[in-house]
C-alpha cells in the first residue's frame, strides 16, 4: 500500500465530509420546509451572516430537514470510509459513490466537484505501483519533493477549513463586512489557492515518498 497517498486521500475525505456536515446542519436549521427547486441556500434567511453566506447547494429532495439530515449522515459516511476503508480493494468506488450522494443531498456543490476531484483520482493510486509518476518525477527531485506533503497537507486542511467559515460567517479580521467582494474573494483565495492548490502538491509530494519508500506490495 503507498502510505502516504492514502494519508493524503484519507485527509481530503475527512474535509469533504466535514464540509457536506457542514451544509446539512444549516439545512436542518431551516426546518421541514419545502425547497424552491433543485438549487437551494443551505443557509437560510434566517441563519445567514453575511450577503454571499448562502451556501449554495444541489438537492433531489424537496425537504429542507430531510435533505440536511441525510447530508449530515453521508458527510459522517464519508469520514469513517475515508479514514478506515478507502484503502480497501472497492475503497475509491465507495469513495465516489459517497461523494454522489453528497452532491444529490445538499452536501454543497464546489467540495464534492472540485476537491473530491482530487481525492477520487489519487484514491485509485493507493494499492497500485506508481509507474507512471516514477518516470515523470526524476530522482533527483524526488528526496526534496517527498517530505513536502508532512507540511503542505495540514496546511492545505487549515486553509480549505479557514475558508469554509469565512463563507460562513463574512467575518476575515481587518476587512469591513460591508466590502463582501473582498471577503469572497478571500474566501475562494483560502479555499482553492491555500486549500486545492496545496492539497495538489501534497499528492505530488506523497507520490514521491511513497516512491522512495516502496510501499506498494511492502
């Protein structure tokens, strides 16, 4: 098994899951009420913060409690495979199937498409020889590159965690809530720049270490 991409994968679950939780318990704040279409606010009027702090999600149940109870349960879901099974042999299957359902049940929208992007992939390289990116990482970069991702990943979890409550809560210290274009633009600079962008580099990174460990059939 290559140790580190399943560290890797399993952390990027873990904050896949935690963000749908996220979602659902807004959505079950705003009690058994009918949705207005598939494409909904999890945060309601009610509970909202600030003027971009929606939440925007995607839902097939027309319920507001509903939909939030069974994001909730999935994003749970998603935590326990991803920390204990996404290493097994139907773990990235399972992983996608999850992740569907998040999507489905008003777990949010850029989480389960953009950042499950890089888990679904990198969960497939777990149990299997990295080969190809043995001949597109050369050795020489290899020892540099392999102990990045020890640093890069609980960063990248910081970052993507830090901008899911600025999405929330409006709130960036020094910046005033009436300037909400700044804020957003804060918001995504944490979640995709700090949080995607680093996560990348730690699959990268952990590609390499797992190369030079040879963990695969150890």
């Amino acid at each position: 098994m290559n140790r580190a991409t399943k560290t890797i994968v399993s952390t990027i679950g873990v904050i896949l899951g935690l963000s749908g939780i996220d979602h659902g318990i807004f959505e079950i704040l705003q009690g058994n009420l009918r949705t207005n279409g598939l494409l909904i606010q999890a945060i309601g009027p009610a509970q909202k913060m600030w003027e971009y702090g929606g939440e925007e999600a995607f839902t097939i149940i027309p319920n507001f409690l509903v939909t939030g109870i069974l994001a909730v349960l999935v994003g749970i879901a998603l935590i326990i495979w991803s920390l204990g099974y996404v290493h097994k042999k139907q773990g990235p299957l399972v992983l996608f199937l999850l992740n569907v359902l998040l999507l489905l049940f008003g777990g949010g929208i850029a989480a389960p498409v953009m950042i499950y992007l890089l888990a679904g992939i990198t969960a497939t390289r777990i149990n299997k020889p990295l080969n190809w990116w043995r001949k597109i990482l050369p050795e020489t970069i290899r020892p540099a590159l392999a102990g990045l991702w020890h640093y890069t990943l609980p960063i990248a979890a910081i970052s993507f965690l830090t901008g899911l409550s600025i999405a929330i809560t409006g709130y960036v210290p020094g910046v005033d809530v009436s300037n909400p274009e700044r804020i957003l633009t804060i918001c995504w600079s944490f979640v995709f720049g700090g949080g995607w962008g680093l996560f990348l580099v730690s699959i990268i990174s952990g590609f390499a270490d797992d190369i030079q460990n040879n963990w695969v059939n150890v």
